[in-house]
C-alpha cells in the first residue's frame, strides 16, 4: 500500500481520523482542550500495515486540518511529535510540554 492511495476520513463528532485499510483501521484519536487545541492523545496503525507510510498520512491530514481550522496542537503521542521534527514546515502548530494540555 502506497501512501498516496490513503484515504483519510476525518470524523469530528468521534475526535479521530481513520484510514480504513485491508488489515483493519488505522486512527489518529484528539481531544479537544478547553483552549481549542487538539491533543493528539494516539496513532496507531495495525502491525501488518506498518511501514507504509499510514501514521505520516493521518498526521500529515490531522495537522493540515488543524492549520485550515487554525488551531494548535498538542504532541502527546510520540510519533506526532517525531514526524514532526522530519516535516518542519508544520512545527508552528506544536505547543510542546504536557502542561500545555490543560
């Protein structure tokens, strides 16, 4: 599976996006902080479709609709913050530190 053949559906009223792949779904999962930030709690991808470049997809789609909505977001899941660091262009969006949650 290529990283351009994944579809990423955002469902808000469920605080993730998904990509519905073969092997099962993959899911970024946010909540919404009393500021309006999204804490990006958790990506997972099922193990056989890792390595195709899923988790960069659905962070690549949660941080796009985060600047499109003008919103910050809140690391707190490791691979956010990792893929990140490799994709400058959206490090702007971050609010580091777990005491930025609240």
């Amino acid at each position: 599976m290529s990283n351009a053949a994944t579809r990423i559906e955002h469902l808000p009223a469920h605080h993730r996006f998904v990509a519905r792949l073969p092997e099962g779904d993959a899911v970024l999962s946010y909540r919404v902080t009393s500021s309006g930030a999204w804490d990006i709690r958790s990506t997972y991808v099922q193990l056989l479709a890792r390595g195709h470049g899923t988790g960069g997809a659905l962070v690549h789609a949660a941080l796009t609709h985060a600047r499109a909505e003008g919103r910050r977001v809140i690391p707190t899941c490791w691979f956010v913050g990792s893929w990140a660091a490799e994709h400058p262009e959206f490090l702007d969006l971050l609010i580091p530190g777990p005491s930025a949650a609240s």
